[in-house]
C-alpha cells in the first residue's frame, strides 16, 4: 500500500474527501552527491555501526583503522592496529569492531564506545574475512595461509579452531540453520561448520578458486562463485547437495543477495560485466556492462538499487533491481574497493584505495507532484466527470491510479493505469457521481501531493 497524503473536495455545505493513490511499477531515478573523506593509507574495507553510527576503514596500508562520523562525514579518531588490515566486522553482541590483521595474524577488538583497541588476538595466518553467528554470538575468521578457521568467544575473547581446507579465505554465515560455510580457496571445497557445536559436518566439492559465497534466504542456497573456472556453484542448505553449476564470467568474485527481487548478483572481475541470477531457476537473466573490473556490490535500500564498485577506474555502478539495467554512474576516487550502507544517514560509503579517500554517497531527496483536474469540474446527480490524474518526476513513472470519495456520494471509476510520457506519466478516468437528492452540487477541485523519496522510496504518492 502506498503512503498516501488526504486533500479536502468542496461540497458546500457537507464536505467529500477525495484520495488519489499511485501504486508505481517504476520509480523514478534518483540523483547523487559525493562527499569526499581523506582517511588512512590504502583504505579497503568497511563495517558499519548503527549503535554509534560510526562507520569504520580499515586501511590496509597504514596499520590504522579511520573513524568516520556518519553526522559529519569527517574522520573522528584514527586507531592503530596491526599489520594490514584487511577486514572489519561489527559485533552486534558486545557493541565492538574485530579488525583482521592479515600481516600479523592478529585480530584487534575496538570498543565501539570508547573507539580504542581494547584486545589483541592471535589466530591463524592471513586473517581475512570475518562472519558473525547470531546464535552463538562468535566470530568467524577466514585464513588466507592455513587450513585453520578461528572462532572468537563475544564474552571471553577465547580463541579456539576448527580444521577445514586449505585457504578459507572467505565465510558466509546461514542465518537459516546457523552454520558458517568456509570456502577453501586452494582446496576447491566448501567445508560446513555446525554453529552449536563448530565442528565440520561436510565438506562440499565446487568449482576452482572458491571465493566469498552468498546465501539465499528465500530458496536457502548458498551460492558459491568459482574464480579459477568462471562458474557459481549452488549448493542446497537442506542436504548439502550441488544443485547447479552456472557459468559467468571471467574471475567471478564475489556473489550478491539483492533482497528487492531475490536475485543473485556476481561481480565478474575479469569481464566487466555483472551476471544477474534468477534463483528461482538458478540461471543467468543478465549480463550488466559496467566499468573496468567489477569488484563489490552493495544493495542500497532506499531505492533497491545496487551498487557496483569498478575497481579498474574511479567510478561506482548503480543497477535498477527491476530492470536489469545501469541507471547512473558515480564518480569517486581511484580504485574504488568496497562500499557498506550506513542507515544513519541512508549514505553509501566506498573506500578508494588508489586515493587514501572513502567517498560518501548520498541520494538527493525527488519531489514527486500528483495532481488531478476533473471537467467538468461540478457535477450533479448522475452526472458523468472525466478525471486526470498527472504524475510528474525525473523519469517517467507508472502505475495505477485510484479515486474514492467520502461523505455521501461515490465515485464508479475505482482506478486507471498510467500513460508515460517523457518525464510525466497521466491517466484518465471517467468518474460517476452518485448521491441522495435535494443534496448540494459536488464541486472537485484539483489536488497536489507530494513526498520525498527517502519517506516512501518504492511508491508514488
């Protein structure tokens, strides 16, 4: 249902309300402002904290881990870790940041309050990326050296392993039956681990060059791309089965749930191009051109849209969910590497490693105009009036229009559909006025609504 904004109908003296409701099938296309935030040496990656709205860059060439305000978008505290950075995470649990630092074999604990290292932990070799179980409350993390996957205690700071193959480099987290998959980069298998007990219940055959794994939470499967022989691998959560093998194309890495249309997305790096999945059938429906060596993708909630980081240039990639299609092309820094959505203030935050910047992308806020003229514009008993409902935004929005009436009369016509037109989109309806007699004349006047697209992103009002 969309949000829907109430304008009176004069109808002297009993007053009619009249209430236009415009349920899009296409939103209009939003526009984008770039802030651009210095930060450490060689930024990579990002974690988001909705406790503090801080969002924390791991700079994997300084040692130090940049702070930004969400707020101010300005760096607020710089925090030395250790060597290499290479991943952060979010523990929702105890409100502190794990940092992964891959030439150390370390993981640096920041308190989220105090944004100060607070624990050192040793874990295997090569620690990269990190996954979180909400059920157990320990963090996983990956190992690009060993065939060792660390689990950290949230209440201990306890570090204990769990043997899998040879190079996790990536975990996924099941939210479904709350295990971790290890995707083992060197050893071409995906190993199982059980949440309740972290011990290997399979270990999973794939393609070459295992990378970091996406999990559908609408069919279950976890979707494995395979970097060394340009395919996904889709593994079944119910029986560990391998329901598919699908070829995209080349170095794909990694796969993306978009949770607007239940689609898989997987940044081919060597292609330039995003092939979009349907995991209903489990096949390529798209091959989206982007800009040089596709890299990272991030859903971005306030317009179902994807963002992709080209890696290869300075630009960041935005897909429409409902049509397949690039929509806009953002310029950032140099070697833009991944993005995280900061809901704070509904920004895209992309860290450039070729520019020592994280760029802060905001979604400027559209007007959406609805009006409607009616001739003739009184009508009496049983008397026919033809109704225009105009739409107008930055792109050619559709869908339907419907009218109703309080008070004592009615209106016959329940909807229209919208025709586009370059940057308006109108309908017509024939409308019948019924009422009780000896009533006073029914006079519509035109009506304006307008909304924000941060308000209601998926409708039209």
């Amino acid at each position: 249902m969309s949000n829907c904004k109430r304008r009176k109908i004069l109808l002297a003296p009993v007053l009619a309300l009249l209430i236009i409701l415009v349920v899009p099938v296409v939103r209009a296309s939003p526009s984008y402002n770039v802030t651009t935030i210095p930060v450490g040496t060689n930024p990579v990656t990002e974690a988001y904290d909705p406790v503090n709205g801080n969002v924390y860059v791991s700079n994997a060439g300084g040692n130090t881990v940049s702070v930004i305000s969400s707020s101010t978008n300005t760096v607020i505290a710089t925090v030395m870790v250790g060597v290499s950075p290479a991943s952060v995470l979010w523990n929702p649990v105890n409100g502190n940041l794990y940092v992964g630092n891959r030439g150390s074999a370390t993981v640096s604990v920041i308190s989220g309050a105090t944004n100060t290292v607070i624990a050192t932990l040793t874990v295997a070799a090569g620690p990269h990326v990190m996954a979180f179980d909400v059920a157990n409350g320990d963090v996983y993390v990956g190992s690009d050296f060993t065939n060792l996957v660390s689990v950290i205690s949230s209440q201990t700071n306890a570090v204990t392993f769990v043997t899998v193959g040879v190079g996790p480099e990536s975990l996924t987290y099941d939210p479904a039956n709350h295990d971790v998959y290890a995707c083992n980069f060197f050893s071409n298998t995906v190993s199982r681990i059980d949440g309740s007990t972290n011990t290997v219940t399979a270990t999973i055959t794939v393609g070459t060059g295992p990378g970091l794994a996406a999990f559908d939470p609408a069919n279950g499967n976890l979707y494995v791309p395979n970097t060394g022989s340009n395919t996904v691998t889709v593994i079944s959560s119910l029986n560990n089965a391998v329901l598919a093998t699908i070829s995209v194309g080349s170095a794909p890495n990694p796969t993306f749930y978009d949770p607007a249309n239940n689609d898989i997305y997987v940044t081919n790096r060597g292609s330039n191009y995003v092939s979009v999945i349907d995991s209903g059938t489990n096949t390529v429906i798209a091959n989206v051109l982007v800009d040089l060596n596709p890299y990272y993708a991030v859903f971005n909630p306030v317009d179902d849209d994807m963002f992709v980081t080209d890696h290869g240039t300075n630009t960041v990639s935005v897909i429409d969910s409902g049509t397949q299609a690039v929509i806009a092309t953002i310029i950032v820094g140099s070697n833009p590497h991944v993005g995280v959505f900061d809901f704070t203030n509904f920004e895209m935050y992309v860290s450039n490693d070729g520019s020592n910047t994280v760029s802060a992308i905001s979604i400027s806020n559209l007007t959406t105009t609805t009006s409607v003229v009616c001739s003739p514009a009184t009508v009496a008993v049983n008397q026919e009036t033809q109704c225009t409902a105009t739409v107008t935004d930055a792109s050619s929005p559709t869908g339907t229009v419907s009218f109703s009436s309080s008070g004592s009369g009615t209106f016959s016509a329940i909807s229209c559909t919208l025709t586009p037109v370059p940057r308006q989109a109108v309908a017509t309806c024939p409308t019948l006025q019924t009422r009780v007699q000896r009533e006073p004349i029914l006079s519509l006047e035109p009506t304006t609504v307008t909304r924000h697209i941060r308000e209601a992103p998926a409708h039209l009002v």
